[in-house]
C-alpha cells in the first residue's frame, strides 16, 4: 500500500534537509535527495517542481515547527524572559532544525529572484519579525534602551549562529547554561563595570 502524499511529502523534506544542511544547496542533486527519500526522480518531481521549490518546502515546514517556540516566547512576562525561552527552544530542537536556521539565509544568493523572495518573506515574517517585535515591545516596556530592533535582532542571530553548524565547535556547547550567557551577553554585555 502507498503512503498517503502528505507522509512521501514529509519524507522528501527531511531527506533533502539532511542532505542540504550536510552538503549545502549546491552540493546535492534532486537524484540524490530522490534516493535518500526511497521515491524515483519522477515522483520527486510530482511533489516539487525543481530544487529550489524544494528548498522552499524545506524552510517553510521548519518555520511551521518554529511558530510554536515563537509563541511560547511571547508569552513570557518580560524580555530577558522571552529571549530565555527563544534561545533555549532553539537550542532544545535537533541539531537539523537549528542547521536550518542559517540555512535560510546562507544559501539564499544561489537561488532565482522569486524563490529568494519567497524564502526570505517566509523566514522574515515567521522568524525575524517576530523577534523584532520582542525587542520593540522591550523598548516600549522601557525594559531596553531605544535601540535599532533590526540590528538587535542581528546581534542575537549573530551570536547563534555558530551553534547551528553541526561541525562547529561551539555546537557541543548547546545546553541551557549557553543559552542564558547568550541572552545575559546581549543584554547587558561583558564589561566587569559597564560604561
């Protein structure tokens, strides 16, 4: 009996995710993603028209996942609080969903017009913006200093970044102490007796 399409879609998500965040975007073909999904490069294309919709399907399902952790930072009283949270649930997810996050920006220049429109709107809108919005809320609270929201944001993804490569060495320091020196480094620095 054949699986339904949504689990065969499923399938070739995760395949060709593990096969991007190891070999990255241009270093994998759509035969291979087809063979580590167990389909043929026909039925491949069934469910996506080229690799770069692909890709598309591939951070759009990652950031589905990531809206919960979103919300659940909203949720926290106060900013110190809802960065906590952010962080610590980005460093609770699996080694892939965090490769996944520099993923959606560090293969974006090797794709067409449309398709980095698309993945930047949907990485924009379900992760950066919500983000901002934390920091923008923090300034309004007057629990932050009136600092650019965007360039904040940045700051932090900075900061996570190198804990999202699987071979970094960092990425065996992802645990909640990390987690917490992170958001405590951004928001109130590593100077012994601030300026």
């Amino acid at each position: 009996m054949k699986p339904p399409p949504e689990t065969v879609r499923e399938t070739i998500i995760v395949a060709a995710a593990e096969l991007i965040v190891a070999n990255g975007y241009d270093g994998v073909a759509m035969r291979e993603i087809a063979a580590a999904a167990g389909i043929s490069k026909p039925g491949l294309y069934y469910h996506f028209r080229d690799k770069e919709d692909l890709l598309e399907a591939v951070l759009t399902h990652w950031m589905t996942e990531t809206e919960a952790l979103i919300a659940a930072a909203q949720q926290a009283p106060a900013i110190r609080a809802q960065l906590t949270v952010l962080v610590r649930g980005l460093f609770a997810q699996a080694p892939l969903q965090r490769a996944l996050i520099r993923l959606g920006t560090q293969d974006l220049p090797r794709l067409g017009d449309n398709a980095r429109e698309r993945i930047q709107g949907c990485y924009g809108k379900g992760f950066l913006e919500p983000i901002e919005a934390l920091i923008r809320h923090g300034i309004a609270r007057g629990e932050l200093r009136a600092v650019n929201p965007h360039v904040t944001t940045w700051l932090l993804l900075g900061m996570l970044y190198p804990f999202f490569h699987n071979a970094h060495p960092c990425a065996r320091l992802v645990n909640e102490q990390t987690a917490t020196q992170i958001v405590a480094t951004l928001l109130d620095g590593i100077a012994a007796h601030p300026a």
